[in-house]
C-alpha cells in the first residue's frame, strides 16, 4: 500500500501557494505528493524538479472549488494507503511522517476545530446564521484518513453538511 500527501490549489493564488507548501515539505519528506489543480501547466512548471504529480481538474480558478477536492478527497485520492492533505497554504516545518500513523479504530485523524470561529463568520456569511455550533468542526487544514468505507460515509457527509459548501458560487 502507498501512503502519500496530497494538497488541493485552485487557482493562481493557491497554485503558488502549493509550490511553496511543497518545497517546505520536501526539506524533510521525500515520498509521493500529488497536488489537485486547474493550474497544471503551472504547477508542472514549477515543481518539476520536486517530484509532484499533478492531478489537473475543472475549476476555472474559483478558490471555492478547493472545499469542492476537499470534501471529495477520498475519491480523488491516488493513494491506496494512507492519504495525510495538506492545505496549500501550509508551511511544513518538520517531519510528518507520524500523520500517516491513524490509530487502529478511526477512520481519520485531524485537529479539532474552534467552534466561537463560527459566530465571527457569520457576519461575512449570512448562510451561516441556521449553522448549529453544536456540531463537531475539525480544523481541515492537515488531517489524515485511510480510503475505507467508513471514511467515504464521513466524507459524504461532511459533504452536505460543510456549511459553507459551494454557496458563494451559486449565488
């Protein structure tokens, strides 16, 4: 089984961000990563030397299409093993090879999030006003999960109910 990261870039901006994510990872990891892009030629480009693939996909350099790859990431993933996502804007400053480590008896690992955040978005984001901060949030910045059953549960329904969740492209 092959373990690797991926990261997710739409756009220029978070195409040049994956670049430096994927410098300051290789300081002290050097297996697969695979960065999700409608910036392939760029990408490509630029990492060229780090050996990344990328996986090109739609997005017409909307950012929001990035919680699109997120949430759909067991599907994307081209790892058989354990899959550790890395936010492009990440900065690795260590190794990271204990994220591959999920403990027998979960399906993922991750930070958990930071509920009060909720109430200073909802300013910003009237659609957030129904949001129940009861709800478990995970910081989805790092997290590792294992292509399995249960994680593919989890990610459909992290899916529909993300409460940002493609709205400010519909709209």
């Amino acid at each position: 089984m092959t373990d690797g990261v991926m990261i997710v870039a739409i756009g220029e901006a978070h195409a040049q961000c994956a670049v430096r994510c994927v410098e300051s990872l290789r300081e002290d990891y050097s297996g697969p990563v695979c960065v999700i892009s409608d910036r392939e030629r760029t990408l490509n480009a630029q990492l060229s030397t780090l050996n990344v693939q990328v996986l090109s996909v739609p997005g017409e350099g909307d950012p929001f299409h990035t919680r699109r790859y997120k949430v759909e990431l067991d599907q994307w993933t081209v790892f058989d093993g354990c899959t550790v996502y890395l936010d492009a804007d990440c900065e690795v400053r260590g190794p990271i090879e204990p994220l591959f480590t999920v403990p027998d008896g979960y399906l993922m690992a991750a930070c958990q999030g930071w509920p009060p955040c909720i109430a200073a978005l909802q300013e910003d984001y009237p659609q957030l006003a129904d949001y129940d901060p009861m709800l478990p949030i995970i910081n989805s910045g790092v997290f590792s999960f294992r292509k399995t059953e249960a994680a593919r549960r989890f990610f459909r329904a992290w899916a529909v109910h993300w409460p940002m969740r493609f709205r400010a492209t519909s709209s």
